[in-house]
C-alpha cells in the first residue's frame, strides 16, 4: 500500500480500538494530518456524467450550476457550486451531520433533541430546533438551491434528501462496491485503483469537528469500520500482485493494533509464506491463537488452523490451494435480503424508532440483538424487510436472512445455508448442529453483519443462529409469546398501524385513480379488516385483479360478518391462517376464555364477567385476557361496560364462529 495511507491505517486502528471503543477525538486529529490531501475532493470524480454534476433546481425543475455535496468523512463541511457555505454554529453543524447520515430518511424531532441537548433538554427545544431548520433552509436557498424541497417537514420530524452524488459516504460506499465486483473478477489493478481512491477521500477523522451525541458516535465508530474494510480490500489485491515485501511491514502494524482479527493475520502469513519466512508465518499463528485463548477463550476458526496445518507440513501445492480458498471467501459478501417493498407506506415513526435501536448499541463487547414483536398479521415482516434495507450499507460483511416458517424450519438448515453464503464449501460444513453453529460463530466472529430472523417460533430455534461480534446486528420478528425476554435482546413491539394509515396503505396499493372519491369507503373496509395489513393486502389483490371492480364492491363484500374469512383469502394468502397462527398459541386457559365470549355471543367482556364465566378469581381472569389481548383477540376499551373491558374485534367473532362450527379448513388451519 502507498506510504501516504499507512498512516492512514495507523489512525483507522488507534482510532477504533480492538474493544471498539472510540479513542480520543483530539490526539486523533494531529494523526490525521500526516496525510495531506487537497481541498478540493469533487467526490463525483468520474462517477457521474457531466450533467449530474448540475443539480436540477427542484422548483423550476431547470439545470443550474449549483452542486451540493456534504462530508462527514472528514471535517463536516457543506458546499454549493464548490463554495463552502459550513455554518459555525455548533448545534446546526449537529443536525446537518446527524441528517446527512440519515439522509433520504425521517429523522423524529425528538431524536434530533436527544442528539442535540442530551437527556435534559430545554423547554425551548422544539421551538429553538425549527429555528435552526429555518436557518439551514436559508443557507440552501441563497445559494440556489431549493431549500423547502431538499429539506422537507414531515409529520414527526425532518428529513434530508440527498443524490446518491452529494453526500461523500454514499460516493465511498459505491466506491467499495465497485472495489468488491472488481475483485470478485480478477480485475486487480482496477480494483486496487478504485480502493486508493477511496481511501483518498478520508484525509480526517470523520466528524471531528461536529459535537455530537450517541448516534453521531455510533456512526463514527461504523464508518471506521468502513474504512478498515477498505483497507483490507486494499491488501487483498496488493496481495494478488504480488506486492508481499510492502504488505510484510503494513501488516504487522495492523495485527499488533488488531489482535484479534484473523482475516489481518491470515494475510501476514500468506505473505510470509509466499516469501520464503514460514517459521515466521507459524509464530503469526501463534500470536493470535494465544490472543483469542487468553482474552476471549476460544479458538481461531478451522480455516486459519487449515492455514496453519498446511504451511507447518510445508505442502506448497495445498497451501496454494487453502490461500484461493481464503481468498475467495473474503470477497464474499453475502446479500440474503428478501426484495424491498415498493409500495410499503406509512410507519415512518416505527422505522425512524427501529433505525436507532438498530445501529445505536452502547454495548462495545456484543452484538445488537432486537425482537421485533406483535401479532400475526400486523406487518411485522414488512416492517424488518424495509429498516433492514435502510441500514444494509452499513454492514458490508453481508446481509443474511431466514424465513423460519413459525418453526417448521430447523437452525440445522438455515446454518448450512448461512455458511454456503458465506463462501464454504458443501465438505467443510460439519454435519453436526453445534459444530456448524460454532463455524457460523467463527465466521461471524470476524464480520459484521445483518442477521434477519423472520417468523422465529421460540428462543431455543434462534440462539444457534446468534453472532457474538460487537458491531453486527440481528433482528428477529415473531410473537411476545415466542421470543420476548431473549437473552441481551431488546425489544420492540409493533402493533397495528393508524386507521388513517391504513387508508394510506391501501391506497398506495390500489393507486390513486381507483382511490379518488372513496376515502371514506377506505376507512370502512380498514375497520373491517381490523387495520391488519395483511387483510389491507389481500383487498389491494383482489381489486388489482378485478375480483373486486372498486372499494365500494369490496366494502359491500365485506359487510357480511358470515362471508368476511372467505373475502378475506386470495392465493396464498388466507386471513384464516394469520388467526390460526395466533390462536395456536393460546394455552388450553387463553382458548377457553374466547370459546365462552363466542358460546355467549358477547362482543365486550370485563374481568369480573369473564372470572365468572370460567370459575377463575379475577387476576387470573385478567391474565388470561392479557394474553388475548396482545395476540390481538380482544382490544381493550378505555370506557366499556367496567373496569378492564375488552372488545372482540368482528374477524376474531367470524374466525370463532367458524372454529365452533366444525368448519374443516379451520380445524386443519389450528391443528385440531
């Protein structure tokens, strides 16, 4: 690697230390400085036609030579036409940073608080933040651009949208792709060109001018992640040129400043190797076996002892082939991500709220786990597939996900199919449950990646699936019942959405043409489909197909209580299931207790009346109803016919109704 990015290596490492704890921002400033590079860093320097690099005025829809470009890896610094136009406000350099790397994203007014003034904020803060907005809007617009188009006010907060061309960590991330393709085709001098020059585009520690709170902090300490992969890929094609002499020195120094990452020290023994320096290449080994012995108590992964084995034998033709074998699984970044929803709408606060639960973890020496809880039908997995692909760029390692069917799909698969992802072959997968566990733990364990585990049934299916490394992240959707309380977990709970955002669901859909003159007919078919949106879906179907020719036919199709499950199902998706789904897990007490409430045709119910019913005292009655309530069989009322009243929503009485009477597909759909 060139001099000029060694230091470069130097800062990434000191900076992030192997705890993954920021170092200290203002000894890390003179680091930087050892690399001087040029103002000017047009980060659309050959990425872009000559005409992108002219924002289109969004007000007058006309071309201007007025190019925005905001930087948050080094220095914060706001430019338009090339003029830098930074304010020295100190709390408006905190929200451009903070809605930058948010960027295209709604950003809640009481995040941008939070950041800004801590946990004790002024009494004026809201009213002092859309000040600042007011001023940023200002410094957009006086130098030609559209500020009230770029800057938009949203229900819940703001939101900054930006070209993939005008913020320099979006430039660095296409960079690193491009980097990655080139690589994966054998285009090492191309690949190794495209690295330096985005590695160029990091002369400074990232926002270290920007005073900042625990986002900000969390997503520096992701983008030095970043740029550390960078330079590994860097190393991987200096290392396919060839270059061993230069890569020897760099790196030693990064393996002493990371000692526990195995891809660092592989590549210092390849490279010792290939020089003739085995004896040196065996203490490498050496050195990192005791490091994760001693600190961590385990074992460095079966490829790196495959390494180790191989170079001891001095068999240079299998060594050859482990170093291919190595090689080619580093340049894997597995990409598992189910498609994104295009029509997905609403939920803007649940995303922003799940957005920081995310990629803000305090806890340096484990992953972010987060349960994603709710009943069935509510659009958990919707949810997890959109936030997971606002966050993806953040974990370059890859992206893995599982469907696991509510349980009918076994760890023992998804684990062999996580491990062929990542780059292992079908012979080196063990046939054993907790040997691939331990390999998946392995691999993990010097990556960070996005692990979604969708439909989970039960703690004990998804533990095997879990990564230990600090910086990655799992999200797993499924019940409260199922997989609330998971060990180092978080959870988040997802009910069902708005009722005015259900009529916004639906007709993003349905579109607007069929939507116009029927809102009100949309608020009832909402109400009729209990604001689930999977019921929503299937409406959207059955008139995108012509089943239904308009809203006005659906909601008349749905008014019959007796024909509502039947309305409600097209292809493979069934209303009748989301509810056999919940209702499967009830115990034999939760079953009984809606039994009684449809024997006795009661569509409200207290406490005391269900004690009654059931023979039960009254707090284990509210127990029970409880458990109904947040798998969404009743709904509790804030004025009802006493204290702890409930409802039962009309679908749960269809679906009942339908389950007394013996109907087949019910019985099978329950597994009765």
């Amino acid at each position: 690697m060139a001099e000029s990015h060694r230091c470069l290596w130097h800062l990434n490492s000191s900076w992030m230390t192997s705890s993954g704890k920021l170092g200290n921002r203002g000894d890390l400033f003179g680091m930087w400085q050892c690399k001087d590079v040029a103002a000017d860093r047009c980060a659309a320097d050959g990425n872009g036609s000559e005409s992108d690099r002219h924002r289109v005025n969004r007000g007058t829809g006309r071309a201007d030579a007025s190019s925005l470009m905001i930087s948050v890896l080094s220095p914060l610094s706001l430019t338009v036409g090339g003029v830098d136009v930074t304010p020295t406000a100190p709390k408006l350099r905190t929200i451009i940073a903070y809605l930058a790397l948010r960027s295209n994203r709604v950003v809640a007014i009481e995040s941008l608080i939070s950041e800004l003034w801590g946990q004790e904020p002024p009494v004026s803060a809201t009213a002092t933040l859309q000040t600042y907005m007011y001023q940023l809007r200002q410094i957009l617009t006086q130098n030609g651009l559209n500020g009230k188009e770029i800057l938009l006010t949203k229900p819940i907060g703001y939101e900054l949208r930006l070209r993939s061309t005008e913020l320099d960590l979006d430039i660095f991330r296409n960079l690193m792709e491009q980097a990655r393709e080139h690589l994966q085709e054998g285009a090492d001098e191309s690949a190794l060109a495209i690295v330096t020059k985005a590695l160029d585009m990091c002369p400074a520690a990232p926002l270290n001018d920007v005073i900042g709170g625990e986002i900000i902090a969390s997503y520096i300490g992701q983008i030095g992640e970043s740029v550390l992969q960078a330079v590994e890929l860097g190393i991987e094609a200096k290392l396919r040129l060839g270059y061993h002499q230069e890569l020897v020195a760099e790196l030693k120094l990064l393996c002493a400043e990371h000692p526990y990452h195995e891809n660092l020290h592989a590549k210092l023994m390849i490279s010792l190797q290939r020089m003739g320096r085995r004896s040196e290449a065996l203490v490498v080994y050496q050195m990192i076996r005791r490091n994760l012995q001693d600190e961590l108590g385990i074992d460095p992964s079966a490829s790196l002892q495959e390494l180790q084995n191989k170079i001891l034998n001095a068999d240079s033709s299998t060594v050859s082939e482990i170093e291919l074998s190595w090689q080619a699984r580093e340049t894997i970044s597995p990409a598992q991500l189910p498609g994104n929803i295009a029509e997905f709408t609403g939920r803007a606060a649940e995303i922003e709220q799940l957005d920081r639960i995310l990629t803000t973890n305090q806890n340096t020496l484990a992953p972010t786990v987060v349960t994603l809880t709710g009943s069935p039908g509510t659009g958990k997995s919707a949810l997890a597939v959109r936030v997971c692909h606002e966050i993806r760029d953040r974990f370059c390692d890859g992206q893995l996900y599982a469907d696991l069917g509510g349980g009918s799909v076994e760890p023992y698969q998804v684990l062999g199919r996580f491990l062929r992802g990542a780059g292992f072959k079908g012979e080196e997968i063990p046939a054993d449950l907790d040997e691939r566990s331990q390999l998946f733990r392995s691999w993990t364990g010097q990556h960070e990646v996005l692990i979604l585990l969708d439909n989970a049934a039960s703690r004990v299916q998804v533990r095997p699936l879990l990564t230990s490394r600090p910086g990655s992240t799992v999200l797993i959707t499924g019940t409260q019942l199922a997989i609330g309380g998971l060990e180092g977990s978080r959870s988040f709970r997802l009910d069902v959405p708005a009722l005015e955002e259900c009529v916004a669901i639906l007709g993003s859909m349905v579109g607007a043409e069929r939507m116009a003159g029927e809102e009100d007919v949309a608020h009832d078919i909402a109400r009729l489909c209990d604001q689930l949106p999977v019921a929503l879906r299937i409406v959207a179907a059955k008139i995108a197909t012509g089943a239904y020719t308009s809203l006005t036919a659906a909601a008349q199709r749905l008014t019959d209580p007796e024909a509502r499950l039947e309305e409600l199902r097209f292809g493979e998706w069934d209303i009748r299931d989301t509810y056999a789904a919940g209702y499967r897990l009830l115990d034999g007490q939760g079953r009984k207790a809606l039994t009684m409430m449809a024997v006795s045709e009661l569509t409200s119910m207290t406490s005391v009346r269900i004690a009654e019913l059931c023979g039960w005292d009254r707090l284990h009655a509210e127990r029970v109803l409880t458990q109904l309530k947040d798998l969404r069989f009743l709904r509790s009322v804030a004025a009802g016919i006493g204290p702890g009243s409930y409802v039962m929503p009309p679908l749960v009485h269809s679906f009942m109704d339908a389950l007394m009477n013996g109907e087949l597909a019910m019985m099978r759909a329950v597994g009765t």
